[in-house]
C-alpha cells in the first residue's frame, strides 16, 4: 500500500515538472533575442555632397579672329608639346601688308621732302652771308624752316604708323599660353564663323593635370574652405576613388542659366574648383563626377546606424529595460555609412538594440543575448 502511494507521489511530482517545464520553453519561445549597444564616442564629419565634371586643370582653347585675316601657316600638330611662347599659327592679312607697303613710302617720301628742304635752308644760308639785312631772304628761311618742322611731324606721325602696322603684323603671329599637349586642331573652324557656337581652331591642354568643377548650394558655400579634402568617385567606375582637395571657392554667385525656373537647380549656386591630387586618375576631361567634402570633424555621441529607426519625422530606438523593449525618441544629427549622431534622447547607460526587427514592439518581453 506504501509503495502504491509513493508511486502515485512520483507520478504527480513528474506531471508538475513536466508542464512547469513545458510553459518555461513555451514563454521562452515567445521572447525575442535581441543584440543591444551603449551610446559611444567617435569622431564624425560633416561633409558637402555635390557633382561636377572633370576637366584639365590648365586648359587654352584658340578661337578664329576674322579681323586678322586667313590661317596661312600651322606650326604644330596634334600630340605635340609645346611651352608657354611657341608658335603655333599665323594669319596672313592682305590689308596689314598693304598698308605696310603704303607707310613705307610715305616714309621715303617725307625723308625726300626733309633731304630738299634741309638743301634750301643750306642755300639761303649762303646768301644771307653776303646779304644779312635781306628781308626777303630771312623771310624765305622762315618759310622753308617751318616746311622742315612740319616735314619733321609728318615723319613721326608715319614711324608711329609703323610702329602700330608691326605690332598688328606680330599679332598675326599665335603662340601657346600655356606649357601642354596639342590636343585638337580644327583649320575648318575659320570657315564656320556664322555658327551659333564658335569652334576652336585649337585646344591646348597639361594631360595628366585636372580639376573638378561642380557647385554648391549656398547654404554649403559657408562650410567650404581652400585646401579640405575632397573624396572623387564616378558612376561609370564605382569601384574606385580618387582624392582631391578643394582649390577655389567663387566669391560671387553663378549667374542664372534658367535651370532654377525649370526645377534642375534652386537657390543660389556657387562655383568650387577641385584639384585632382591622385596621378592615377585614367577618367577623360567630360567624365561626371561626385563631389565629396569633408567640411567639418568633430567628436560625438553615436550608435550604430541600423539601432535608430524613423517614424514619419520622427527618429526612435528601443532599449532594454527590465527584460522589456521600450521605445524613446531620439533626436539625431550626422551620419556615416556605419554610425549615426545622437544628440539626445538615451545616455550612456541605456542598453540599446543594434537592430530591432519590425516584430519588436514597445513593452514586449526581449531576451539580450
């Protein structure tokens, strides 16, 4: 009788084990487990996002001039290297030469007219030796001496016609700007001057030498100085980048090209220049680049960019508290491809979860791993 007793003592203790141990796995199966992180320190930056093009950083395109006349002699050809004072064409002007020839005789002509005249003072000379009170003598020198200043002007007028004449034919005379590569040469160009959009007859270019030019808000223009560092990236190459630093911001405003009535661009834009430091760059002057600035570094408060979430305008995160997940709004700043800046809402103490699910809920029973 004993024993039967004991037996169903046993039997009982098992069935309570069995469902206490049941309901435990059954509410440990309805917990969700949760990774959580504490606010920390790290130095963040502020940076200004644009996009720009890529150009060569010394660049010298050469327009017709039809005042100077026909091309007559190209000196170069494309791919040659030139420095800053090489000839490079000319243009032949039928109208300079002609009134070169024109101020040559005029020339020979006035000096004829002073040789004459110097001849007759000689001669009068002479005769008002012997005949120093003679009126009409003296008169006569007067006469021929006020011919030979004015013989005098009309020479100098002529040698500063020619002094101009030569500098215009020296005008004729293109040469490089700049140190470079022959890049493009166009002689067809001279023919087209009723074209909407003047071509070059040549480009002159430093290859392996560019900048980016882009623009910037002018919200952006005020974090931006000479000499920040810049990080370079092309859609057509994600998977590489160049680094440059910021070379010149425009003091004045670009003037409006419509865009901002179209939608493309609003507010005002200002001109940044960006110098290419890497000499590795393989892009062609054209190529579309993104601009990225690094305007500004400090040191602030951070969580891991997947812990903050957004309801609306709101930014939110959940802790840990006492075995539950609560929900705090939180308000935040800048961010990077991993952190985020939190400027209030949880401290240092506050457990928070690194990547809550969409089943996590406020109030519901969380597990930390």
């Amino acid at each position: 009788m004993k024993n039967k007793k004991l037996w169903i003592t046993i039997g009982i203790i098992a069935i309570i084990v069995t469902l206490f141990s049941f309901n435990l796995i059954k509410a440990s199966g309805n917990n969700i487990e949760v990774e959580v992180a504490s606010v920390k320190e790290e130095k963040l930056s502020e940076n200004v996002i644009s996009q720009g093009t890529l150009k060569l950083a010394n660049e010298q395109s050469i327009y017709y001039d039809a005042t100077k006349g026909k091309i007559a002699d190209i000196s170069v050809k494309v791919g040659d290297d030139v420095q800053a004072g090489t000839p490079l064409f000319t243009y032949k002007s039928d109208q300079l030469l002609m009134e070169q020839k024109q101020n040559e005789l005029q020339i020979q002509s006035v000096n004829l007219q002073i040789e004459d005249t110097q001849k007759q003072l000689k001669e009068i000379d002479k005769l008002l030796k012997d005949n120093k009170d003679d009126e009409t003598l003296k008169k006569e020198r007067d006469q021929v001496n006020l011919q030979l200043e004015q013989a005098k002007l009309e020479l100098k007028q002529a040698q500063l016609q020619k002094d101009n004449i030569n500098q215009q034919l020296a005008d004729l005379k293109v040469v490089s700007d700049i140190a470079g590569k022959i890049i493009e040469i166009n002689e067809d160009a001279q023919f087209k001057t009723n074209s909407e959009i003047p071509e070059p007859i040549m480009k002159i270019g430093s290859i392996g030498q560019f900048i980016v030019v882009g623009s910037v808000s002018e919200y952006d223009a005020l974090k931006i100085n000479e000499g920040q560092a810049v990080k370079l990236t092309a859609d057509t190459v994600p998977d590489k980048t160049w680094s440059g630093k910021v070379k010149s911001i425009s003091y004045l405003p670009e003037e409006s090209t419509g865009l901002q009535d179209s939608g493309a661009q609003s507010g005002v834009q200002y001109t940044i220049e960006i110098e290419v430091t890497d000499q590795n760059i393989e892009l062609k002057p054209g190529f579309q680049m993104i601009i990225e600035i690094t305007a500004n570094e400090y040191t602030a408060k951070t969580l891991p960019l997947t812990a903050v979430k957004q309801d609306g305008e709101k930014s939110y995160v959940f802790i840990v508290k006492n075995g539950k997940a609560v929900r705090k709004e939180v308000k935040v700043g800048n961010a990077s491809l991993e952190s985020i800046e939190i400027k209030d809402g949880v401290t240092k103490k506050d457990k928070v979860i690194k990547d809550p699910s969409d089943d996590i809920q406020d109030g519901m029973e969380v597990i930390v791993k």
